[in-house]
C-alpha cells in the first residue's frame, strides 16, 4: 500500500542525504527517495497517488533550485513561468484537469522526449514516433534520448532525427533535475528557425526528463499549444483494465482525430541486417537439425531483485532453477541472455554450469563469437549470450516463444511478435502487471507471483505454472 499523505517531515529525512555533497552519500540517498517514496506513487497508477507524487517531486523541485549549484535548473523554471512551488503544483493540476486536445494540422517538427529505459521506449515512445511519422508526412520526428534507444525503437527515415541527450538513472538528485535543463535548452534550439509556434510540439510520453509531468518545456502561453502530455495514470474500472500501451493509443488516436491517417499501434523492434544475418549464421552453425524448439530466455531484472522468485536472494533461486533445467528436459533449446552486471551474470554462468553438468550440450556466445565448452557431439540444449541488446533481439527474432521476468526482455519479444510468458513479482500495485503488459501481436501469458514470501514449495508451484504456459505456446 502507498501512503496517502506522508507528514513532510518523512520527505525532509530523506532529501538531507539526496542533497548531501558528498557524490557517494547523494545516490545513495537518491536511490532512496525514489525506491522509497517517488517510485512507488507512480506504480500504482492511480491518479490520487499521481497527484501526491507530483506535489511531492514539486516540493523537491523547490529545495533543489535554492542549490548554489542549480543556478541554472532555477532560471530556467523562471523563463516558464514557474517562479515557486504553488506555480508547479498549478500548473500540474491544470494540465490535469485537460481534454486531449487536437493536434493541430500545421507541423514541421515533433520533439518526441525519451522514457530513458529501453523497454519503456519500445512500449510507448516508439509506437508515438512512428504514429507521427506514418500521420505527418510533412512533419520532421526528433527523439530526445539515447542514440541506441532511437535506432531500435524507430525505423531509418529521412524525417526521423537523434538528438542525443543523457539522464543519470543512478546519478544524485541534483544530475537528475539539471537533466531538465539539457532538454529544455534543445527544445528552445530546435524552435529556432521556424515561423510559427505550432510549426513545432512536443509529445511527452510521460519522460523521466520531466519529472512526471512536472517540469514544462515552454511558457505558459504557448503550451496550450504547443505540449502534448500523455498521463499513465487511472481512474475506474474500465481504464483499470487496460494496458499502459492500449491507453496510449486511445490517446493518439483523439489527438489525432483530425488527420486522415490511422497511428500505428504496437511497438516493433528494428534490427540492422549485418545484425540478423550474423545471429543466423551463429545459430545455423550449431546443427540444431531441421526444426529446432528455440526458447529466447532473460532471467534479468534491471537491477531490482525484488521482481525475482527467490527465498534469500540466492545467485540462483529454486524457481529459475527449474525454469532453465525443465525446458532443455523436454527438448527445447534455450537462448539465455547473462542479463545486466555482475550479479546476473554470475546467475546466469551458474545455470549454463549445471545444464552441462545435466549431460546436455552447451554453447556460449561472447563477443560476436561462438563458442563451445565440450566435444560438440551432445546436442546444444543451452546457449549463453552475453553482448549487445540489438545481438540479443536477433536471436530472439529466430525463437519460438521467450520466458522471462518483468524486464526489458519481455519488451524486446513483443516488439519482435513473440508468443511470451512473463512473470510479474515485487510490485505493491495490483494494476501493475496489466499496465505493464507487452504489446505486441502475439500470445501473451502474465503469471503474477504475489508478495510472497516464495519457499521451495511456492518456486516449485510458480516453476510449474510458467512451464505449463511455455509448453502450450509450443
């Protein structure tokens, strides 16, 4: 449960440490505040903790700009309009209590934010880029984010540009407010040249640049506009219901209402063909035979263990454990990713151990290169990888179906149309397995682990469950 109206005081103990100037001590205390308090108001997904949220990060947003070295976070909030805290938490309750507005039909350029997360830019930041590109054909598209995000989330296009911009996901929460800045200043450099306000919009797919929607990017008399803001937020049974990426979409299609051509709708995962043809190549080279059972497979979880099935954060946990020993039983053969970082790369080193150990054969892909382990007569029941995100996504495109946690694995199957079984576990909210469902045209199977906790006998339930799923999407 989230707390409804946390006394101020519980904000100030953990914006002492956030703002310490000691670099170490200000992540840790970010890190914090937002796992503690900011991050799960906006898992819930309801609009009442939105708004708590919002006033929350607006009295941080007021502690931060008194900083010597925010000077230019301050005078930035000053050139739109914002000059104190009543004039956040304003303006966030007037968007809010906005309709959709129609997009107007004169657009020259769109500046699309980035969500900054890979997953959460296939989901939802892709399909707004190619809705704009396949509805404005006049209309050039800037992505505001990661140059490797922008190439897998859009196709080449001549009206498809990168302006690359950075923000520190684990950086203190000075880095993270003055990243507003940075977009701020490339909003007001790409609205030079051109002749009319509305020639150029933003559309905000609800960007961690923007702190939840908080900090605008224009002066009050041109956002009306000029800013599209998309709010992931619920009220009511039947949004409830929904997926974050169906919600998007009835969203753009309203704000679109006024152009004659249909926005796409689900994400999609472009790959170069030097990409593809090397992982064809790699996985033809293991003689798999004729038909082979390809199961794409990420037990990684973006560096938050509690999304894991484990008991006492084990590397290896009874649930993944079997989850990786009973498909190759039957035949298949996984395509494992060694995830992110130490921690699950070692997980994952431990798994492909014991699957030798099973008497199957294994095989390792490291650095563009194929490798095995043993006398290469056993047939290959696992294959590690370890390397880039678009290598894995290949691999993946030559699977039958992919199993994994909530993470971005699950994002990359359903851009790719992947049949997928993922599994949800260490969310407070109810609604956040359905909003975070994949998109995607193929079969989807969400298994929820609830809170736990997970003995051997409630992995082994779970195991049971994805496993059954698995196999009847086979």
């Amino acid at each position: 449960m989230t707390p409804r109206f946390p006394a101020w005081e519980i904000l100030d103990s953990y914006l002492g440490p956030a703002l310490s100037s000691d670099p170490g001590r200000a992540r840790t205390g970010t890190r914090r505040l937002f796992r503690d308090l900011i991050e799960p108001l906006g898992d819930s997904f309801l609009v009442r903790d939105r708004r708590l949220q919002q006033q929350l990060l607006a009295r941080i947003v007021t502690r931060v700009r008194r900083l010597p070295e925010a000077q230019s976070f301050h005078e930035g909030l000053d050139r739109v309009g914002l000059e104190d805290e009543d004039a956040v938490v304003d303006r966030a309750r007037r968007l809010a209590g906005m309709k959709t507005p129609a997009l107007p039909r004169r657009v020259k350029r769109v500046l699309v934010p980035s969500r900054v997360t890979l997953g959460a830019d296939l989901l939802l930041a892709g399909p707004i880029v190619r809705t704009c590109l396949d509805a404005l054909p006049n209309a050039e598209i800037v992505f505001l984010g990661s140059r490797k995000n922008a190439r897998l989330i859009a196709p080449d296009s001549s009206r498809f540009r990168i302006r690359e911009l950075s923000y520190p996901r684990r950086g203190s929460l000075l880095e993270r407010m003055l990243a507003w800045v940075d977009v701020a200043a490339a909003v007001s450099e790409e609205t030079l040249g051109l002749s009319a306000d509305r020639d150029l919009i933003v559309i905000n797919p609800d960007s961690r640049f923007l702190q939840s929607g908080l900090l605008p990017l224009f002066p009050p008399g041109r956002e009306a506009g000029s800013y599209f803001g998309w709010d992931p937020s619920v009220s009511g049974k039947e949004t409830e219901e929904r997926s974050q990426l169906e919600d998007l979409n009835r969203w753009l299609r309203e704000m679109f209402r006024s152009h004659p051509r249909n926005p796409l709708r689900g994400p999609s995962l472009h790959l170069e063909h030097s990409v593809r043809r090397r992982a064809q190549e790699m996985m033809a080279s293991l003689n798999l035979g004729r038909d082979p059972v390809l199961v794409g497979m990420n037990l990684g979880v973006g560096g938050n263990p509690d999304k894991r099935i484990h008991r006492n954060r084990e590397t290896v946990s009874d649930f993944e454990r079997l989850l990786v020993t009973g498909l190759p039983d039957q035949g298949a053969t996984l395509v494992l990713d060694a995830g992110m970082g130490r921690d699950e790369l070692e997980q994952a080193r431990q798994l492909y151990r014991e699957i030798g150990e099973r008497g199957h054969g294994t095989a390792r892909i490291e650095g563009g290169r194929l490798l095995r382990d043993d006398p290469g007569t056993l047939p290959v029941r696992l294959v590690l990888f370890q390397g880039p995100v678009d290598e894995f996504g290949a691999l993946l495109e030559q699977c039958r179906i992919y199993v994994g946690y909530d993470s971005l694995g699950q994002h990359l199957a359903g851009a790719l149309n992947l049949d997928l079984v993922t599994v949800f576990g260490g969310h407070a909210s109810p609604l956040f397995a359905r909003r975070w469902k994949p998109g995607g045209s193929g079969r989807i199977r969400v298994i929820e682990s609830g809170p736990g906790p997970f003995d051997t006998r409630r992995q082994s339930e779970l195991a049971g469950k994805v496993l059954a799923e698995a196999r009847s999407l086979l």
